[in-house]
C-alpha cells in the first residue's frame, strides 16, 4: 500500500474504510470501533492514515462528527477487495455473536 509498512489488520481496516464509505457514503470512528472491536483512538489513527494515503476522499463534517465521501471521487481499493474485506468482517461479526 503505498510502500508503508502497515499491519495486515489495519490494511484490512483500511479497505473496509473505503468500501463502507463507497457504499454508504459516510462514516464514524463509532462504526471501526464497533465492526472492528477496536479502541476510539485507533480508530482514529486509522481514519488518520487513511487520509494521508487518500486525502481526496473524505471530507468530515463538523456538525455531524463524520466522514463524508468527498463528491467526485473513486473508491481507493478494487471492489472485488472491498467485497471480500466487507465479507469476511461480516462472517466474523456473526461469528462473534453467536
């Protein structure tokens, strides 16, 4: 990815960033937290990296305390990636739940 050495879950995060926002078209650290069991700060730290990797894509919204799909961009990942990543995090989802 851009030839930064990041972990292979928070690559993963990161697709499931970009595939999420593709396709609702906005989000929260509040939705990493809960799709991922992870910390708000590194949630954060996630959405921050994403930025610095695709800083065309996303636009927060102060008053709304979100990301929003910035208005003429593409997804960053392929989709055939996005769908796996979605996929799978979903499968683990259920599992956990279960």
């Amino acid at each position: 990815m851009r030839d930064l050495d990041l972990p292979f879950s928070q690559a993963m995060r990161l697709v499931w960033i970009d595939a999420t926002v593709e396709f609702t078209g906005q989000i929260n650290r509040s939705n990493i937290c809960a799709s991922f069991g992870i910390s708000i700060p590194q949630a954060s730290n996630d959405l921050r990296v994403f930025q610095l990797l695709f800083p065309d894509r996303l636009i927060y919204d102060r008053s709304a305390k979100l990301y929003r799909r910035a208005p003429n961009t593409h997804a960053a990942f392929e989709f055939v990636l996005q769908f796996w990543v979605l996929k799978v995090t979903k499968q683990i989802g259920d599992l956990c739940n279960a």
